[in-house]
C-alpha cells in the first residue's frame, strides 16, 4: 500500500471531523490492513507536526459538540477514545460545568415539562439524566423538589 494513499485518507478522514490520535490509527489500520505500522506512525506524527490532529483540540471540540452530559461522562468517553488522562482533565477543567438543577430545568423545558412532575415524567427525565452520565442519587435528590 502506497504511503500517499494512506496519507490522502487521513487527511480526508480529518476533514471531515476531528479524530483523536489513537482513534485515527485505529481507523487507518482497519482501513488499510496490512500496512506496516511504522508507516502509520510515521503520517501520525506528520498530521501532528502540522498540527492536522492534536488530541487536545479533538478533546475540546468533543466536549463542545455534547453539551448537557456529565463530567463523568466526557471522562469515560475521552478515555475510551484513546486520549491521555492528563489531556482529559486539561480539557474538562477548561469548562464552565453548568449545576444539575440548571440541565434538569433545560431539560424539562425541552420535554415540554412543568412543575410539579407526575411520577411518569420524573422517570423519563431521570432516565435521560443518567444516560447523560449523571450520578443517580443526585437526580433523584433533584427531582424529588418538582415532584
């Protein structure tokens, strides 16, 4: 396999969205299987010296494309793909993290939802909420005040 045709394919993989470093090793190589992996490393690093993937941009771009969800959840999500714990938190403290009362309220607006809650809606909600990342006791808690 040609390194120019590897190459062009990462390029058009990060054109069209961020990767994360191992994330784009990981779809080359399953791309392309059988290149040899010193090649790969090889266009990693040159997409890093020009700066074309930084996992710290990929990081930040990640958590600004989700909002609403946990902390805990871009912390698993993050790790999950590839980037270095350091990196994670850099990124997460770099956040203003809204209260939960403040995503209960957006979500209850986007749910058409008023206070107080029938038992029903509470579910849904708490539902989404920890789907979201959210700590379970800490919905439960929150949601008891609109029920």
């Amino acid at each position: 396999m040609s390194r120019d045709k590897v190459l062009a394919y990462a390029l058009k993989a990060l054109a069209r969205r961020e990767h994360s470093v191992v994330g784009l090793r990981t779809k080359i190589e399953h791309r392309f299987e059988g290149v040899p992996s010193d090649t790969v490393t090889d266009i990693l690093d040159e997409l890093i010296r020009r700066k074309y993937l930084d996992d710290d941009r990929f990081a930040a771009t990640f958590i600004l494309n989700r909002p609403g969800r946990s902390r805990m959840w871009f912390e698993a999500s993050l790790a999950q793909a590839g980037v270095e714990a350091e990196r994670i938190t850099l990124a997460l403290d770099a956040q203003d993290w809204p209260s939960l009362e403040t995503i209960v309220q957006d979500k209850m607006k986007g749910f058409g939802l008023t206070p107080p809650l029938q038992p029903k809606e509470a579910a849904r909600l708490s539902r989404t909420l920890m789907r979201l990342g959210y700590d379970g006791e800490e919905v439960r808690a929150e949601l008891e005040n609109l029920l």
